[in-house]
C-alpha cells in the first residue's frame, strides 16, 4: 500500500494572500458590558484566537478595528477631571489615546495566541493619521454624535462656549455632533507597507484613523472629526494593495429587504449586484451601509474580493466561502 505523507500545515511564516480586517465593536466590547479593561480584554483574546487562525493558515495580516465606545468613556472621563479644572483633549487626540489602548491589547493578545503555536511573529499598533479634506462638504453639515446626552441648557451652554455643535438626539437629550469626512489616505502609509514586507502583523488605522489636514506646506494637524472605521479599512487595503478586505461584524450576512417578509440573505454577488443594491437603499447608513460601501470601493479599486461576515467565521470568511463575498 502506498504511504502518503500527510498536508502539509501552511507555515506561519509563509508569504500568501494579504488580508486588510475590519474588526467591529463587538470583538472588543459586547452589548451590555460595562466596559472595564478585564471585559475587553476577555473579548480581545477571544478575538486573537480567530486571527491567529488566519495567520497560521498562511495569511498575512493587517488588522483595523473600531473605537465609538472607548472614546465616548474617554470623553465622559475627561468632562469628570474638567470639573477639577483639568484640561479635557481635542476630540483627535483622544482618537490618539484610543488607538494606543485598544491597540495595546489587541497585540498583547494576538502576540500570546501566537506564541502558544509556536509562531514567532512581531505584532505591533502604529498610530495612523487619516487625511481628510477641509472643504468636505461633512464639515459644514456635522451628523456624527459622540459622547453623553445632556439637557438643551447644557448643550446651548456648550455651543455658546466652545462653538461646538449640538443636536437633540430622538427625545433622549441633546448630543454633540462633529463632522464625518470621507479617508482620503494614510500619512504613515509608508512605514505600514514597510512593516508588511517584514512580516509584521500591523494593527494601523483604529476608529478609521486620526483626522488629520495637511496645509500648502505639507505640514499636517488634527481635526475634530470621526472617520468611519469601515471606509477607513478600505482605504488601508487600497493602499496596502491587500488582496481581500474582511469585514467583521455581528452579523454572518448582508441582506437586502432586511427585516421584512421578503428579506434575503446575501451570498456571492458581483461588484454591479451589490451596486444596485446600495443604490437601492437597502443598507443603513449606521450600520450595514458604510460596511458595503466599503466592499465595494475595494473590488472597484481592483480588489480580489471584499467579504462581510461575522467575527466567528474569520477563516472561512477569508476564503470566501462564508458570509457575503463581493466579487468582480
């Protein structure tokens, strides 16, 4: 009888496919959670798991991920400290902070996971920048609220002050709104491609970056905005010339008719497919849409494919054969 040898397992050291991954909020903070550190951490590492499982099979990785809930209790502890007359942070610089914390444990984590597997990868967080355009249109009609509700006299004492802009949120308080620009690039893409072609596992562009604009000089400084996580992902693949964008969430999925007798789930669609269907107006533009805009902008851009599916099937979802693949 002939004696077969059996598959070789990819090595963790094998050069394959570049994979961009969009992390959402779950793989960091659950709904319900408090959010203390031992409760992202736990999600963290349950995350790390799924990665190091796209490394070891062979993947070269660059992560990004989500920041909403992190900068918003930043925020609330910086309005605590303002009444002890200790200075609160730009809303850019606490995109700053939460990039490094997050960051921080994602890489610790993934670093553990994949030392148990005897993988002897460098796993680092570099701070992104993400230039945006000052003449954007977001900037004169700022959407995107951040931080606690308040009373109208709270929110109209605010804006008199500080010149902030607030908005009353659905009956439930006033909230202040900044500007929601589109990514344009990444000031340190550099360096990121630098890092890639080392092999370094890069977690870059956290909460899509920092809002940055760079004047005649080339000189750059940071903006009050929040970037969409999911655009900004899009962006890194781009120009990282990644071969797939993954696309994590909570859902296994995208749908058309979302929640109605004529729902349907969405599996392999073509790029003009999922046109139309954004088009059509099927996805939120708080959730699903920017997630799909995303995918497509990458396939447009000569992308492999673009995959949105959830957190547990990373692997599978990576090579397209769970959750809704846009293709060409």
């Amino acid at each position: 009888m002939e004696h077969k040898e059996p598959a070789k397992r990819p090595s963790c050291r094998d050069r394959q496919e570049t994979i961009v991954v969009a992390l959402g909020g779950n793989a960091i903070l659950q709904p319900g959670q408090r959010g203390t550190f031992e409760e992202q951490m736990e999600n963290v590492r349950k995350t790390a798991v799924q990665l190091a499982q796209l490394i070891l099979s062979g993947k070269r990785l660059v992560i990004t991920h989500g920041n909403g809930p992190q900068v918003g209790r930043i925020f609330q502890q910086q309005e605590i400290g303002a009444r002890e007359g200790i200075p609160e942070m730009p809303l850019h610089v606490c995109g700053a902070m939460s990039q490094g914390q997050i960051g921080y444990m994602i890489q610790q984590a993934l670093h553990n996971e994949l030392l148990k597997a005897g993988c002897p990868k460098t796993v680092v967080t570099l701070i992104c920048q993400s230039l945006v355009d000052p003449s954007s249109p977001a900037f004169a009609d700022p959407t995107k609220p951040i931080g606690s509700f308040y009373s109208e006299a709270e929110a109209k004492k605010a804006m008199a002050e500080k010149g902030e802009v607030w908005k009353e949120d659905s009956g439930r308080g006033w909230r202040r709104v900044v500007p929601s620009p589109e990514p344009l690039a990444c000031a340190e893409i550099e360096a990121i491609k630098a890092l890639i072609d080392k092999d370094v596992v890069v977690i870059i562009s956290g909460g899509g970056g920092i809002p940055v604009v760079r004047d005649s000089r080339g000189a750059l400084s940071g903006i009050d905005a929040v970037i969409d996580k999911d655009l900004g992902a899009q962006v890194m693949a781009r120009e990282t010339g990644a071969d797939v964008l993954l696309i994590l969430t909570d859902v296994a999925n995208a749908a058309i008719h979302y929640r109605t007798p004529g729902e349907k789930i969405l599996e392999r669609v073509s790029l003009k497919e999922m046109k139309t269907y954004y088009r059509q107006g099927h996805f939120k533009a708080g959730s699903m849409g920017p997630k799909v805009l995303a995918a497509i902008r990458f396939v447009e851009g000569g992308g492999k494919m673009a995959v949105i599916t959830s957190l547990e099937n990373a692997l599978p979802g990576a090579e397209g054969r769970v959750g809704t693949v846009v293709v060409p």
